[in-house]
C-alpha cells in the first residue's frame, strides 16, 4: 500500500475522531470547549503526529513533541473563541466545531506528511514554518475529509462498527505506541 495512501487513512480517522470529540464537548456550552476540548484534542494531534512519524520510521523524540505540541496547541487555541462562541448554539454549535476540528487536523495530518516528503524532521520546524505547511495543507485537508467520508460509506456495517471502536481507542491518554501502531495496521486492513 502506498505511503499517500496510507497516510490518508491515519489522517482521516485521526481528523474524525478529533471531530467526533469536537462535537461531543460543544454540547456543553462554554465549559466543554474551554475545558476539555483542548486537552482531548491535543491528545489526539499527538497520536496523528506518532502515527504518520511511525509511518516515515521517524522517532518521536522530547524536542518533536515538544515543538509539535507548541504550534498544535497555538492551533486549537485559534480555534478556541470561534468554538465557544458556536457551542452557545445548540446542534448547529456541535456541527461547527465538528466540521472545523476535522479540517484543521487534516491540515496538521497533511502538514507533516508534507515535512516528512520534504525530507525534514518536526523538530527542525518553527513554529512558523509549520503553520505555512498547514495553510498549504489545508485544500487537501478538505478533499481528503471528503475522501475518507466516501471511503466510510462503502464500508460494511461491520466494518463501520469496528472503525468506531478503532477510533474510540486512538482517543485515549494511555495508548502505547505499539498499540497505536497496531490500531492503524488494522485501519489499512479495514479501507484495502
């Protein structure tokens, strides 16, 4: 399987498993997005960050994460005014959230492969770089969230189900990076 292929898949069940938790603290006004929103989407930037490093045999190391979480976090507070404002809007707020929080993390995805075809290591980033990677990023952001929606939809109902569960599981704090290397094999075993 190919590496852009491959890639796609990490960064759509990553990007819809930070939209799915998106959705589900904007149903708490104010609180769900200031409070855990962030924290649970920064999580889930780290995993999408592990995964495609996993995927170039590129070791996460203390000074990739650590620039890597600073400019994602940067991110996700950008985000975080317009996400309060909408969650005072009930189902249309969680819908909003949703859809922004699967964009930016396909542009975050779709930055680091970028970085990584470039031949550059993340801690080698600025934070300025990163975001210019992101905004280029961001039309195939929106073409692949498309992508991996059509790629769901032509999926058993079976294998939907076991998708949810591989996406529940990418979101939790204490995921090894054996477990989630083992999450995406079955991802790319699910969309062949």
């Amino acid at each position: 399987m190919k590496r852009k292929y491959k890639a796609a898949i990490i960064i759509g069940t990553f990007s819809m498993a930070a939209a799915a938790w998106s959705a589900a603290t904007a149903a708490i006004p104010v609180a769900g997005p200031v409070l855990a929103d962030t924290a649970g989407l920064t999580l889930i930037s780290i995993g999408l960050a592990y995964s495609l490093s996993a995927l170039y045999d590129k070791s996460m190391d203390t000074a990739s994460l650590m620039a890597f979480s600073s400019v994602v976090l940067g991110a996700v507070m950008g985000n975080w005014a317009l996400k309060v404002g909408a969650s005072l809007i009930p189902i249309l707020g969680s819908f909003f959230n949703s859809a922004t929080t699967a964009t930016l993390h396909a542009a975050i995805g779709w930055g680091i492969y970028k970085i990584y075809e470039d031949g550059k290591e993340l801690k080698d980033i600025s934070k300025k770089e990163f975001r210019q990677y992101m905004e280029n990023s961001k039309s195939e952001a929106e073409e692949s969230i498309e992508w991996y929606k059509e790629m769901c939809n032509k999926l058993s109902e079976e294998d939907k189900k076991m998708l949810k569960t591989l996406q529940k599981k990418l979101k939790s704090k204490v995921l090894s990076a054996e477990e989630r290397d083992h999450i995406t094999r079955q991802l790319e075993v699910l969309f062949q």
